[in-house]
C-alpha cells in the first residue's frame, strides 16, 4: 500500500510580505477615520500616506486608487459580518441563544468601528458599480442570517416582516456612533450595551 505524503508545512509569513500586510491594514483604518472625519472626497491620498508615515505615491503599492481603499474598507467590514454572524448561528444551541449572541456580535461591532459605520452610511455610493454590488451582496447575507434564526423563534413571521424586523434592528444598533456621543461628551459602552441589548431584543421579539 502507498504511504500517503507528509503534508507540506505551512509556510509562514516572511518579514517583507508581513511588513506590507501590516501597512495595508494601517492605510485601511487611517481610511476610515479620515473618511469619517471628512467624507471620501474630502481625503487625498497624501492624506492617507502621511496618516501612515509614508508619501502618498507609496499608498499606491497597496491599492489602485483611493476609490479602491474604500472598496477594500466596505468589502472587508461585510464579509467579517457576515462571517461572523455565520459562526454565531453555527455555535448557538437554540434560536434564542442565537439571537441574543447575534445581538451582542452587532453590537461589538457598532460599538467597536463607528467610523466604518459613518463611511458605509454616507460614502457607499463612491463605490465602483462591481465592489458597491459586492457590498450589498455581502450585506444581504448578513440579513439572511439574521433572519433564519429569527424565523425559527418566530415561524409565523412572513419573510418580508423578518426582513423588517432585522434590518430595522441593525438602524438602531448602527446608529450608536450618532446617539452614544453628545459633543465633546462620550456615554460609556457599559451604559450603551445594556441598552441596546434589551432595545435590540424587543424590536426583534415583539408580538
């Protein structure tokens, strides 16, 4: 009988192809808040190079153009939803227990990158037609999800009132950068989550 071949070892990262890995993800988040901050047409790519410490032709080592970072920073944030929200369902034992640990994933998430949040709302349609396309393609899913475990603690719920229901709850949830700031002064995660949670959970849950 043929012994079967050891399996290759991984390979790991060299410090080169690390060193850009890590400058492309730096470039992805000086993005968002700058983006934040000024909107998509009020950023350069100056701006984003000198938000990293490097010139601003150098930015174009990692991404095309600046439409292109915007792209990789709205496709990025809705596949790790989407896969997220995937392995949430996947570990939860009961629809219940699902929905409240989709909750608190969105939630960690509204709470954790509210500059994405602002750049989603307001610079989607700077997108290119195929990467805004794969956004909502992407987002769609994420809303599926949500409502298949929906659906299955709630089976008599029509799928246009799922549908509903869920994206209603992720305009509350993600208007958290909007409502958890008041000017200068910030309400703590600890005092919104709670909040959220039980706002959350009665919005999809109501009779």
């Amino acid at each position: 009988m043929t012994q079967p071949s050891p399996a290759a070892p991984l390979e790991r990262p060299t410090q080169r192809s690390q060193a850009k890995a890590d400058r492309r993800a730096a470039l992805l988040d000086a993005a968002a808040t700058l983006f934040a901050e000024r909107g998509f047409n009020g950023v350069s790519i100056e701006d984003l190079g000198a938000a990293v410490g490097v010139s601003g032709p150098a930015v174009y080592r990692h991404f095309s153009s600046k439409q292109a970072v915007l792209g990789a920073l709205l496709i990025g944030v809705s596949e790790r939803l989407l896969a997220g929200g995937q392995a949430v369902e996947e570990a939860a034992t009961d629809a219940a227990t699902a929905l409240r640990a989709l909750i608190g994933f969105h939630i960690d998430f509204a709470l954790g990158e509210p500059d994405t949040i602002r750049v989603q709302d307001r610079d989607l349609d700077a997108l290119d037609d195929d990467a805004r396309r794969q956004v909502r393609r992407l987002q769609r899913r994420y809303v599926e999800v949500w409502m298949g475990v929906l659906g299955a603690l709630q089976p008599a719920l029509a799928d246009d009132e799922l549908r509903v229901r869920v994206q209603g709850t992720f305009g509350l949830l993600n208007s958290t950068p909007h409502t958890a700031r008041v000017g200068a002064l910030h309400v703590a995660p600890g005092v919104v989550r709670p909040v959220l949670e039980r706002m959350a959970w009665a919005a999809l849950t109501s009779a």
